[in-house]
C-alpha cells in the first residue's frame, strides 16, 4: 500500500491519496474580504478544482468537516452547500465554530472523496 502526496510542504500535502482513499488538507477560501457566502462558494470552488486533480469529484465524497467563525453563517452557509453537493450524494458531515488561522476567515472545510 502506497501512500501518494501532492502539493506537499514543510506543515502539509493538499493531496493524500491512500488506498482509493482522498484526503485534502482545510480550504479556505480566495478572498477573505468577501461575506460568509461568498467565501463558502470559492471555498467550495477550491474543493472541486482538487478532487478533480485527484481524480474524484463531489459525488464521491465521503465526509465534511466545516469550521465556521461564528455559528450566525451556519444558514448562509448551509444555502451554498445545499446547492453544490448532488441530490443523493450528501457525505457524512460535522459543523462547529471554530477559530480560524486569521480572523478575517469566516469558514474553512476538510473533506474525505473515494478516487472514481
């Protein structure tokens, strides 16, 4: 059993592929002077474009972890993620409030994909 690791610095990989297995480090999103909805769809955005390189894509995912600033988005949030996870593909999830490497960063996401 091979471990692979993409994208890997001195703190992380933004890719582990093991076993069939995807693994992608937090994603934040691209401009964090934007509101909780705009964040969580560039976020998301982020989240798409890396499954993609590691070969998988939301209908494959498998778990979310979701940090929120402050549990007041959890609705705006929630309204973007509804629409961009596929009717019937819904991963196992968590949400919590968390605090964030910079303040200004409203959400944060983990997520688990099996490879396609």
């Amino acid at each position: 059993m091979t471990i692979e690791r993409q994208h890997t610095g001195q703190r992380m990989s933004r890719i582990v592929k093991h076993n069939g297995t995807i693994y992608l480090c937090g994603q934040v999103c691209k401009d964090a002077t934007q509101d909780i909805t705009e964040q969580t769809v560039t976020m998301l955005e982020k989240v798409d474009e890396l499954l993609q390189e590691a070969g998988s894509d939301r209908e494959h995912l498998l778990s979310a972890t979701i940090y929120l600033n402050t549990m007041a988005d959890f609705a705006a949030m929630n309204a973007v993620w509804d629409a961009w996870v596929p009717e019937g593909h819904a991963p196992a999830r968590a949400c919590v409030e968390a605090a964030m490497a910079r303040p200004e960063l409203l959400v944060e996401i983990s997520v688990v994909a099996a490879e396609i």
